[in-house]
C-alpha cells in the first residue's frame, strides 16, 4: 500500500462525559480533521457501544478508510474491542491505533484547557504514526497439548481434574511424598463443616481414576525453558534413596499451584515457642481433629476448659510496629481466611466440648465470604467473647500465678469495654496465622515470574486476566496467587483450567505480532543484538548463502521474543525494529508532538 | 490493675433475665439512642460489655442500671434483637441480689419455687396467727377491730417496718459501698445533693427525660402516689384507717385503690399483650410483683366493702387474706426483691450526682495555675 492512498478515519469518544466534561471532545476532532489524509473524524458518545463499533465499521466501507485512529480509554480496556470492529469494516486488526485519552488526560488533568490541548497533540502523533502502521498477522505456533500443573494441593488437584474433563494430557507433580496440600489437615473446612479429608480423598481418587493425568509425587522443578505452546520443564523426581531422577516434561502450559505456607510467629511472639500453651490455629486444627468429642480437650495430658485465640498474627502487619522479616519486608496483607477459620475453631470448640469458655482477640472480623456471616453468628450465639485490640496494643501473653483458672494470663486493652485492660486466664493460646506464599523456587526464576510487593504471584490484571501470569502459558491457581479459601481456590483452578484448555485444544497458539524483525539488506550479523536480548532463543546470528558468499545474519524466533525492544536500540546498522513499533513510527510521533502549535502549557 | 474476665458471669445472669447477651456485639446502636446516656454514665453497652467479660466488680460498682427507666427503645433499635433493656433490667434485679447480705434475693429472683414457697409459707404463718390468736367474732356486726384489734395489727406493722427497714437500709448500704469504691466526697456533697434523692424518689423526674409516650410515666407516677398513700394508711394512720365507723382517711384509701387496681390490671394486660418493649419480657419475680399488689389492694377494697355492706364473716375472712399476701409483699418482695428499687434507683441517682460533683471538685481544686 503506498503513502498517498493512506484515509484516517479518527474517533473521540465522549464516554458519556469521563472524557467530555474536561476535554472538548469536538474541537480535539475539528483539529484532528484539519490533518492531510483524515477523511473522517467523529466524537461518540460511547465509542465502545455497539453504535460507535458500527460506525467505525460503516465508515471504513463507506470512505474506503485504510486507517483507524480511536481516542478513548485506556488500551488495556477497548483495544481488542476496537481491532475487532476494524476487521468486521473489512481491515487489518493492525491498522489501528488507540489513544488514551481518559485515564491519561481527563482523569488526571484539572484545566479543561489543557485536558483539550493534550488529547489533541496525543491524537495527532497517533494520525501520525498510524500513516506508518502495516497489517501484521498473529504469530502462529504449534503447541503441545500436554498441561503441567504444579502442585498437588486442592488447587492442583481441581485443576488437574478439569483438565483432564477437557481430554487434555496432564503432568501433575507434588514435592511432597503425597497429593492433597494443606487442606487434609485442617478438620472439617467452612462454610458447609465437610471433613477436608474427605474432600482431599474425592479429588485424589478422581486424580487417579483419570487416565489422561500423570501423577509425580516427590518432585519438584528444577528449570524451565520454551514459551507459550511448547514450554521444556525439568523436573527432578526423588527416589528417596538420596538419588534424584531428572526428567523433561514438555508441556503446551503451566499451572501454578504452589500454594502457600502458614505464617511461622517468631520466638516470643504471643508467647510463641516460649510457653507450649501457646500454639498456631493449624496445629490446633489439627490436634482438634484428632480429638475425641466430649468432656474436656485434652492437649499433652492438660484439661483445656479455656481458650485465647489471637487475630492477624502474621498479618496485616504495619511498618513501625511489627517486626520486620530479616529480609526487610512485612506481610502488609489480610489473610482473608483466618477470621472465619478461627470463629469455626471456637464454636467447634465449644460445641464438642460443652463448658470450655472461648476468648476471642481481634484487630477486625472479616467473615467477608458466602456463609461465613453465619459462622459468625454461631460463635456468638455459642457464647465466644470478643475482644477488640487496636494494632498498637497487641495482647500481651503472659504465665499465670500457680493455682489461677489457667496456666496462661493474656491481657489486653479492651477498645469494646473503653479501652480498659481486661485479663483472662486461659489453658491454651491459639495464634490465628496468616498464609505467606510457598517457594516456588526454579520454575519462578527460570520463567521470570512477576509477584507482588507481598511475595505472591502476580496475575496480568485483577480483573481483566484475573488467572493469567504476564508470562504467556502460564496461569495460576489457589493460594500462590494471594490468601484464599478453599472455595475461591477451586473456582480459580478451575478458571485456570478452563483457560489452559482453550490455548491447547486448539493445538497451535496465536502471538502477538508484536516482535523483532530483521532486514536482511541492513544486516551485517555484528551480533550485538544476540548479546543484549534477554530471551534464550529469541535471536541468533546464522550463516547464510547470498550470491555465493557467506554471510551471518541475525534471525529472529518470534514464539520466544517479547518485543522488548533492547535489540533495535543496539543495532548498529538500523536493521532491526519491531513489527508494529518501528522506530519510524516513533520518529512520526515525536515529529507531531514537537510539531503541535497547541502547546500544553501552564495556567 | 486490669480487670480479670470471668466467664461464668454471662450464664449466672440468664437466671435473672437476660436471655441473650451473647448476641450482642457492641456496636454502641443502644447508648447512642439512649437520652438518658449522656457525660459519665453511658449504658447499656458498657454494663453489657461488663457481663459478657465477667467484670463482677466493675458491674457491682455501676450505678447505670438504676439509670436506665426502660422505655426500650434500645430493644426496639439493636440490630442484633440482644434486647439491651431487658439486659438492663436483669442487671437491676442482679444487683438488687448482689447488695443484698442474706442470699434471699438471689433465691427468689433465680428460683420460682423458692419464690412461690416462701410466700405461701408466709401467707399461711399470717393465716395460722389469726386462727390462734384473733379476738372475739362478733356475728351480728361487723367489728374489725374487735376480732383484729388496732394495736396488735399496728405492732405487727411496726415489727414488719422495722425488719424490712433493716434489711432495705443494710443492703443499700452495701450498695452505697459497691458505688462509692474510691470516690472521696465530703459530707457537704453528700448533703448537697440530697434533694437530687427525693425528687427522683417521688416524681421519677428522670423517666420524663425519654423518648416516646410520657403515658408510662404518669401511670407509674399515679401508682406511686397510690402506693405511699396507702403505705402511710397503713403505717402511720392505721388507728383511724382501720375503723369500724366512718373516717375521711376512708377517702385516701379509695384513691389509693383505685390507682392500685388500674396500674397493675394495666401492667399484667400489658404484660399479657407483650406489645411493647416494656412489656415484653417478664421474670417470674415481675408475675408476683403485680399479683401481690393487686391482691392487696383487691383484698383491701373488699374488706371494706363487706364492712359497709355489713357482712361480717366476709369482712373478717377478707381481713385474713389481705393480711396474708401482705405479708410475703412486705417480708419478700420489699427488701429483696422488685420492690426495692424504690430505695435503689433514686439512691443511684444520688450518688451519681454525688460522684460527678466530688469529682468535679477534685478536679477543680486539682488545677495548678500555669507558671509560663
């Protein structure tokens, strides 16, 4: 397609007023109209209703347009949305080009004034670089449809299952000696009361029954290489005669679904280590589960007629006043399932064991989840006693006199009974501790995995790719990703799952366009490229045949680039760009910008 | 010094009414509603915050409860249907067994039986006296005084007076203590406040200060009235009350019966009908309150009425009967049990007022003038 035959279709949408009430949407079109080569430009009122995507789509029939140029709001919102109504006026998905001109201009700038003369220049360097856009076509790759998940807790287990519903060939490994994770050991789980056991037992029966999934237990990652559709994991498999298998999977995704671990108190913490009477809300699930019904619960041959439990141990910790980790962080995060775990605890507690009193210390009760307001009210109705401490004023956990009502005194400044200091004596402290993520070790490191400031494994976006790592292929599942219960772990695994499957049933995968290309006639195969890409495979220099002499040239694998760029900028011989993003349409843009008489200046 | 939580305190309290202080979670809803909560006696979330930690002593020492005059609308509000003012109420009748020394105000409010028991037991001691010990029955006539003569039954009352009056004064003594722990007052404070006694005492000024139908107030306003009118009848102006002839005093007493029979018939429909707040909960000790009150006073009345009808052996098995519900309301209910709370409320009051403005003054007198 040659440059005079280029039609700009541009778009200013309204949205309804997020855009309009600062930025006067008509003048930023009136401007963009004035520009050679647009032959149409509109505002909208919602640009992403079906009337604006139609309109883009009759406009490019219409006026023959080649070109689409849409300001609205953020790419990561409407981009798909508006690539797809390109392609039904008949184009390139890739012959458009988005402006953000709401959550970069409107939401962020006071002056109207300014607001207008922003989105103008944004929408005139777009004009310009769309003029250089070409039409690409997604990479094509084909891929294995074997899935990989990782870890064999409930998560894994789920995941593993629905899977292998889709008929796809699955490799779960465990690094432990045995499938099921932490819910075994946690009694019977909220909101319904069913024994964790017995739900660990169900899926692993399923797991086995299943003949597309590949059990290794005692295995763990030891690397991992490829992208999205053909990803090599190595994985070492414990013999448990201190020899260790190494094996290949190859696999056309991951599942992530290491899960996490309880938060470990240190020593003096509430008492923690300190006193025996001072123990964690998993071990004290655990020694509950145990426990026979009836009479008193019995902890090393001591009668327990009454129980402290502590809130937030672990959790939502806050600079200044919790102790930091030896690597400097805190666990800024609610662990969301402790509140409900704990008032479960209590009433069990109390209905079991008829006549043990339960004290209850809290920062804030959080039973945020379905049913799990019932579970508060039970404790309440089982007559557990609250205690509210404020963050600053922890429950002191103390030894009581010989002879008191229980071997342990914990005291607290009481923010319900006016901040007075209340004392309790109690037989057993329960630290309700919160969920750090689990090490996920090589596969993390390997793969570049993103996590967050608290440690857990970071989705693309909350909302928008809830399950998906932004590493390509691989997604997440159950508690590696933050804290959460059983049920929100499932429903994620499942949702993982229900994404993999659609990656690999198709057998190929589609990538993005968006990467290195190289001009053979530019290249001199100097390699500095090689040296500064940062993905293995992703670039080599090759020998090759032209008119009978041979020469190296640099190649690019486009399943294993990222389009990050670092290659175009130390390219000697400008031979390198990438699709897309060339540097001409960068020069375009800052060329337009630099151009703009509409000068963005200050009131 | 932290208070020391206690947690069979919220059981023991279920005995006296309070059916459900675990429901409550403290969110304040009842005391923000509340008029009568204001500068240094909030209530109720305190003196539940108090039951459901097991704070005996701290809730011993709290005067709130006597302040509280249950118009409900702190029931009608909670979120968590935890029924504060009744919570209130059971506390009263708690601390009302708490001031006293004996144990028999916490066998009758915690017992049915105990209390059925001894109030029949008295009654039938009243009955047994007079089968022993009654004067001459004259049949052609009514003569009350012949077959119950003045001066016996007035140092019967006098005995009565100076028994109940000592176990009321000994346990509101107590009381005094309990409410009283580290304040220091000077006499002068106690003597000035002393109207702040007596205007509560007789005109319940506080209840005013509610919201809703200023109605209840005015039928326990008349219903005192009635009841000090016959309390002075019978115990100071006996001699002329329990004529056999005519006496203006006569007068009084149809006052006071009358207001007797309408407050309790009114209270035991209420009671019945459980529309309202106040009405809504009733202990056992509540059942016999009304029924001695109203038998006294219907016995009363038709001692009377057989007397003027000229019914002699109606006249003096009426007489018998008054006598014998008056006696476990006088011996029972008045020291230990509901009854009390015409010593216990205004003198709560009191010592409130006491205790802000000794401790106002200590505050004042504490102020050291800045030297900068």
């Amino acid at each position: 397609m040659s440059r005079d035959e280029v039609k700009i279709g541009v778009y200013i949408c309204h949205c309804g007023g997020n855009i309009s009430d600062r930025v006067d949407v008509a003048m930023v079109a009136e401007e963009a109209g004035k520009l050679p080569d647009v032959v149409i430009s509109r505002t909208c009122m919602f640009m992403c209703a079906d009337p604006g995507q139609e309109l883009i789509a009759g406009d490019i029939e219409r006026h023959g347009l080649n070109r689409i140029v849409v300001a609205s709001c953020s790419p990561s919102l409407h981009e798909t949305t508006f690539r797809s109504a390109v392609v039904r006026g008949g184009l390139n998905p890739f012959l458009y080009e988005h402006v953000n001109v709401r959550e970069q201009v409107s939401w962020v700038h006071a002056s109207g004034r300014d607001a207008t003369a922003k989105a103008t220049t944004l929408v005139r360097a777009a004009i310009a670089r769309v003029r250089h856009h070409e039409p690409l076509s997604p990479i094509k790759v084909g891929a294995s449809s074997r899935a990989l998940v990782v870890g064999g807790g409930v998560a894994g287990l789920r995941a593993a299952l629905d899977l292998a519903g889709f008929g796809l060939p699955v490799s779960l490994i465990e690094k432990s000696p045995k499938l099921g994770g932490r819910v075994e050991g946690l009694g019977t789980v909220f909101p319904a009361g069913e024994s964790g056991a017995e739900l660990i037992r169900t899926l692993v029966e399923q797991v086995s029954a299943a003949d597309e999934i590949t059990v290794l237990t005692r295995t763990h990652v030891t690397g991992a290489t490829g992208y999205v559709g053909n990803f090599s994991v190595t994985v070492s498999r414990d013999t448990g005669n201190s020899s260790a298998i190494e094996t290949e999977i190859k696999a056309g995704a991951v599942v992530v679904a290491t899960g996490s671990t309880p938060y470990r108190p240190v020593e003096g913490e509430f008492g923690f280590v300190r006193f025996p009477e001072v123990v964690t809300l998993p071990d004290f699930l655990r020694i509950l589960d145990q426990a026979r019904s009836g009479g008193a619960l019995t902890v090393n041959g001591r009668s327990i007629r009454r129980v402290a439990f502590i809130h937030c141990v672990g959790s939502r910790q806050i600079e200044g006043i919790h102790e930091p980790k030896p690597d400097c962080s805190l666990n800024l995060n609610c662990s969301r399932v402790c509140c409900t775990a704990t008032l479960k605890a209590g009433s069990d507690l109390i209905e079991r064991f008829p006549g043990t009193y339960v004290y209850d210390f809290y920062r804030d009760i959080r039973t945020y989840g379905r049913g799990h307001e019932e579970i508060y009210e039970r404790a309440s109705a089982d007559g557990v006693v609250f205690l509210r401490y404020e963050v600053g004023a922890p429950p002191q956990v103390t030894e009581a006199a010989p002879g008191d009502a229980g071997s342990m005194l914990v005291t607290v400044r009481d923010s319900l009974t006016a901040g007075m200091e209340i004392e309790v004596a109690v037989d057993l402290v329960v630290l309700a501790v919160g969920m750090e993520p689990a090490e996920v070790g090589a596969l993390a490191q390997t793969l570049k995995f993103p996590s967050g400031a608290d440690g857990f494994l970071q989705e693309v976006h909350p909302k928008l790719r809830p399950v998906e790592l932004a590493v390509a292929g691989v997604v997440l599942a159950g508690t590696c990703q933050s804290p959460r219960d059983i049920e929100e772990s499932c429903a994620s695994a499942s949702a993982a799952a229900v994404k993999v499957a659609g990656l690999l049933t198709r057998g190929y995968v589609e990538l993005e366009p968006f990467v290195a290309r190289v001009s053979a006639e530019r290249c001199e195969g100097a390699g500095a490229c090689v040296s500064q890409c940062e993905y293995e495979g992703a670039l080599k220099v090759v020998e090759a045949e032209v008119d009978g002499q041979t020469v190296r040239k640099a190649v690019v694998n486009g399943a294993l680039c990222t389009g990050c760029g670092a290659c175009v900028a130390v390219c000697p011989t400008r031979a390198i760009d990438i699709s897309g993003w060339t540097l001409d349409e960068f020069e375009a843009m800052v060329d337009a910008i630099c151009a703009d008489p509409m000068e963005v200046a200050g009131d | 010094m932290s208070a020391r939580a206690d947690p069979t305190l919220m059981k023991e309290i279920g005995l006296f009414g309070a059916a459900d202080v675990s429901a409550c979670f403290n969110c304040g809803n009842c005391t923000a509603i509340c008029p009568l909560s204001k500068g240094d006696t909030v209530f109720p979330r305190k003196v539940i915050r108090y039951l459901q930690l097991g704070l005996t002593g701290q809730l011993e020492e709290s005067p709130e409860p006597w302040l509280c005059y249950y118009c409900g609308e702190c029931s009608a509000t909670c979120p968590r249907e935890a029924h504060p003012g009744e919570i209130m109420m059971a506390t009263r009748r708690w601390l009302i067994s708490r001031y006293d020394w004996t144990g028999i105000s916490r066998l009758l409010y915690t017992s049915k039986a105990w209390e059925i028991g001894l109030s029949l037991v008295l009654g039938l001691i009243v009955v047994m006296l007079f089968a022993l010990l009654h004067g001459p029955v004259v049949t052609e006539r009514v003569e009350l005084n012949t077959f119950a003569p003045v001066p016996s039954i007035e140092t019967a009352d006098w005995i009565v007076a100076a028994l109940m009056t000592f176990f009321l004064l000994t346990n509101a003594g107590r009381m005094f203590r309990f409410t009283m722990r580290g304040v220091k007052a000077g006499l002068s404070v106690y003597l000035s406040e002393i109207s702040t006694f007596f205007v509560h005492m007789l005109f319940q000024k506080r209840w005013r200060e509610c919201h809703g139908p200023k109605i209840h107030w005015l039928k326990h306003f008349l219903l005192v009235t009635g009841y000090l009118t016959m309390f002075f009848l019978v115990f100071v102006f006996l001699p002329w009350f329990q004529t056999d002839g005519w006496n203006v005093s006569s007068l009084f007493g149809y006052y006071a019966t009358a207001v007797l029979l309408y407050g309790t018939v009114d209270a035991i429909i209420g009671r019945l009908r459980r529309r309202e707040e106040i009405h809504k909960h009733s202990h056992h000790t509540d059942w016999m309150f009304l029924f001695l009150l109203f038998s006294i006073a219907l016995t009363g009345i038709l001692v009377h009425v057989f007397r003027v009808v000229g019914l002699p052996h109606a006249t003096y098995y009426a007489y018998v009967i008054h006598l014998a519900v008056d006696a476990p309301w006088l011996i029972l209910i008045v020291p230990f049990g509901k009854w009390s709370h015409l010593l216990y409320r205004p003198l709560g009051m009191y010592l409130v007022s006491v205790r802000a403005r000794a401790t106002s003054t200590a505050a004042a007198g504490g102020v050291v003038p800045n030297p900068v």
